[in-house]
C-alpha cells in the first residue's frame, strides 16, 4: 500500500472510531445503556463498560489520526 492511500485509509478509519467513540458516551443513548445495564444489574459496572469503550475509540482516533 502507498504512503498516500496508507494515510487516507488512517483517516478515515481514525474518524470511524471518533464516532464510535461518541456513540458509546452514555451521555444521550439512553437504549444501549439501559439494555447493557439490564444485562449486568450494575449501573456503576455500565457505566464503566461505557467510559472505556468509549475511552478505547478516543484512545485509537487520536493514535490514528497523528501525522508520521
């Protein structure tokens, strides 16, 4: 792969994992929350499963999208 299409393909990717990053926020989904939190019973455990997933997408938006 060419050093061009390397970075576009780095870009779009780092921009897929900011949206799923946002997207498991549980400020605002409300459905996914409460279905993951029926699933453990714990609210404190979802919420944790929440911030590091989410954490996980921040993490890998921001390796990817550095400039080499």
């Amino acid at each position: 792969m060419s050093g061009k299409k390397q970075r576009e393909y780095r870009s779009v990717l780092a921009k897929i994992c900011l949206v799923l990053g946002t997207f498991f926020n549980p400020l605002g989904f409300d459905a996914a929350f409460a279905l993951v939190m029926k699933f453990t019973g714990s609210y404190i455990l979802t919420d944790i499963i929440f911030y590091s997933v989410a954490l996980l997408f921040f993490g890998l938006y921001f390796i990817l999208s550095r400039r080499s």
